[in-house]
C-alpha cells in the first residue's frame, strides 16, 4: 500500500472517529439534561410526600382524640 492510501485510510477512520465522538459527546449531554430533571422531578415528589406526611401524622399525645 502506497503512502497516499494509506494517509486516505487514516484520514477516513480519524472522520469516522471524530463523528462517533461527536454523537456520543451529544448522548451524553441529553443523558445529563435527563438526569438533572430527574433529580428535580424527584425533590418535588420528596417534598410533595413530606408535606402529605406531616399533614397526616398524628396528634400530639397530649391532645384529647377529635371525638371528645
């Protein structure tokens, strides 16, 4: 193989390496948008729950029960 060809064939795998690095620098970047609102979704379903949670517990020992 001649020098020519050979410069060519590194050229087109750098290309092709190049691309696939691009398409995962891209996945990785939707993964994180993903990931953040996740984390988001997450903490206001924590909060939701918590605040359902405190509004059900029960009351204060020395409370008298609601049918006194």
């Amino acid at each position: 193989m001649d020098h020519d060809a050979r410069l060519v064939e590194i050229e087109t795998r750098l290309a092709f390496q190049e691309l696939a690095l691009g398409e995962l620098s891209d996945l990785v970047n939707r993964q994180r948008l993903e990931l953040e609102a996740l984390r988001h979704a997450f903490a206001q379903a924590s909060a939701e729950l918590g605040a359902l949670r405190d509004g059900l517990s029960p009351p204060a020992a020395n409370e008298p029960p609601p049918h006194y």
